[in-house]
C-alpha cells in the first residue's frame, strides 16, 4: 500500500503535469478508500484475570490487517503503527459475569509488554461494578513504528477469564489523518 500521500508543489500560474495528478489525486483518493486498519480479537485462547493484577491481553486471530499491523507469530498483543498520524482504536474485552468489583482498560503505547512501561494513552472502567464488558474508543496520535497493547484488570476476589470472539474482545485500529 503507498500509505498517505505528500502532495508536490507547482509554482503560481504554473501548469500542473499529468503525472502530479496521477500521484496527488489518484493514489490520496485510492489511499482515502483503503487507510492502513486492523482488528484482532481472541478467537480460542481466553485471558486469565487474576484479581487485582493488570494482564497484557494476547490476540490470536484477525478480522483484516491491511498492511502488517498486527503478527499471530511474535509481539501479539501490538498493533503497529505503519504512519505517523492520527488513529482511531476502539477495544473491548467481556469477562467472565461476576457482580463483584469493577473492569479496566488500560491501553498503552510502547509499554514493552508491561502494564508501568510506555505511555498510558487511555484508562477506562466499566459502567459499574459487577458489568462484565469494559471498552474504550478514542483518537490516538502515533509516530511511525509505535505500537500500542491492551491491558486488562479486575478485582472480584477471583480469576476471571475473557470470552472469546469478533463480537466481545477484540481491538480495532484504524489510520485516519496525518495530524
């Protein structure tokens, strides 16, 4: 994919080439149509929430991934970002139904697999105690060869696990804008 385009400057009252339109209006338009985007989610291997201990959340299967966001090799709990620019990520993990103690997001950017580690870019809870499913969504700004990692957290007093599927866990990125 050719990724966001950088528009060429013409002089005034100069005569803009065929190619430049090509480049300029051509690929912006293609690359509007089809920005990088990822969603993963767990499709068979749940996460085991311990009470009151922040776990990194694996991601074992993807719905699409445009241009190698995501690896179900190594690192599978990054999604890359392939620009620098502004994206959008939604995220949600449904835990096991407990009515006891609350559920947190907490996404980080280049946390190196650690809940202290990075930059914590959103900390959401869920809509009250005992609700088994904690999301978030927001605009994140990412330089070139970020990555960001979801981390979830509960305190019921017992291991909770996640529920697996497109519809319940997953983490959606998409690129829209370069600022």
């Amino acid at each position: 994919m050719a990724g966001p385009v950088t528009p060429n400057t013409a002089s005034v009252g100069g005569k803009i080439p065929a190619a430049w339109y090509n480049s300029d209006v051509g690929q912006g338009i293609g690359w509007l149509n089809n920005p990088d985007r990822c969603m993963v989610y767990q499709s068979v291997a749940t996460s085991s929430f311990v009470t009151s201990v922040y776990l990194l959340v694996l991601w074992d299967a993807e719905q699409y991934d445009t241009n190698a966001m995501h690896s179900l090799a190594s690192n599978t709990s990054r999604i890359n970002a392939t620009y620098t620019g502004l994206y959008t990520v939604n995220a949600s993990v449904q835990f096991d139904t407990n009515v006891t103690g609350t559920r947190v997001l907490n996404l980080r950017k280049n946390s190196a697999g650690s809940q202290t580690g990075g930059t914590s870019l959103c900390l959401t809870r869920a809509a009250s105690p005992g609700f088994s499913t904690a999301r978030l969504s927001l605009d994140v700004q990412l330089a070139a060869g970020d990555y960001m990692e979801l981390f979830g957290f509960q305190n019921c007093g017992s291991t909770l696990a996640s529920n697996v599927g497109a519809d319940v866990t997953f983490m959606q990125v998409r690129y829209v804008a370069t600022s």
